[in-house]
C-alpha cells in the first residue's frame, strides 16, 4: 500500500517537474559530443517529449501495455531514422532520458531507509521500461532501414518519393576523452 503512495507521489512530481526535466535532457542533447545529430531537431519537436514521457510515465508504468509502448517506440525509432540521427545517437537519447529520470528520482526520493526499497523498486521499473522503450526503438529504426531499401531496389537504385532519402550514418565523431589512470591502474585518477 506504502509502495503505490510513494510511487504515485514521485509519479506527480515528475509531472510537475516535466517542463524542467525537458529542458534539462534537451541542453545535455544538444551539447553532448554523442548526440550531435539531435542539434538538428527543432527544440520544438524536442519538447514534445515531454507530453509523451514525462508527462504520462505513470500510466506507462502502471499499465505496462505492451502494444501501446511498441506502436510509440517503433514510431520513435522509424523518425529518428527518416530524419538521419544515427543509432547510436537514438540509444544515447534514451539512455540520457532514463538517466536523467533516475536522478530526478533519487534527488526527491525522502531517503529514509525503511523507503529506500520503494525507490529501488521504482527505479527497476523504470528500466525496464526503458530496456523495451530500446529495443522497439531499434525495430522501428529498422523497419524505416528496410522499407528503405526495398524502395530503393524497386525503383532501380533510387529511393522513391514515399521514403525520404537522409542516410543515417555514422555522423558523430568519436568521443576523444583523456581518461587518465594511475598508477594503481583506476581509471579517472590523474594522481597516485
């Protein structure tokens, strides 16, 4: 009983914080060296994020309608890939969305100890939920490649006009972080 008082109070204050947590994950999107392609979204269709997590996360984890999350995340994934953000590039956005979740969670959560069991519980939720939210991601993404491709191939090489003709790739630089490590070899010590 505790455990759904708790949840669904969080649940509130996500809703109520969900043009806060929009912003947020819209700047780390837009400066982060792993999301480049993200700059190219207007912040507009950004913000909509919100109206669809944020804003109705609760009745995503209490529901857990399977077919509902498939038909939004398939959706996702096959509009990141008609607007040519790479998939490596999708992943990293949810993974920095559920990321940017957990620590709003764990920022609010009360911290007694005979509660921090309800975060975790809430906290495990939210990852599976994300964990299917991934991988429907990538099956939309996917479909969009092929439906692509077969265009293509029925056309003689050229896509037709029902598929747009952005290619995905590989449009990010990789990552070049100096990770020091000391000398006791721990990555992330400059000293030692």
């Amino acid at each position: 009983m505790k455990l759904v008082m708790i949840s669904q109070r969080l649940i509130e204050q996500i809703h109520e914080s969900a043009n806060r947590l929009t912003n947020d994950l819209i700047e780390r999107l837009q400066s982060d060296p792993r999301s480049t392609s993200y700059r190219t979204i207007p912040r507009e269709r950004l913000s909509a994020l919100k109206d669809d997590l944020y804003e109705h996360l609760g009745s995503w984890l209490s529901t857990r309608s399977k077919s509902a999350m498939k038909a939004r995340y398939e959706r996702l994934g096959r509009e990141r890939y008609l607007e040519g953000i790479p998939l490596s590039e999708l992943i990293f956005a949810l993974s920095l969305t559920k990321s940017t979740l957990v620590g709003f969670i764990r920022h609010h959560m009360p911290g007694r100890a005979d509660e921090l069991h309800l975060e975790y519980d809430l906290v495990i939720s939210i990852g599976e939920f994300f964990d299917e939210a991934l991988y429907f991601a990538a099956v939309g993404y996917d479909d969009a490649h092929r439906a692509q491709l077969a265009a293509a191939s029925r056309s003689g090489g050229e896509a037709d006009d029902t598929v747009e003709k952005k290619q995905p790739g590989r449009t990010h630089q990789p990552v070049d972080e100096d990770w020091a490590v000391s000398r006791s070899g721990q990555i992330g010590e400059a000293s030692g």
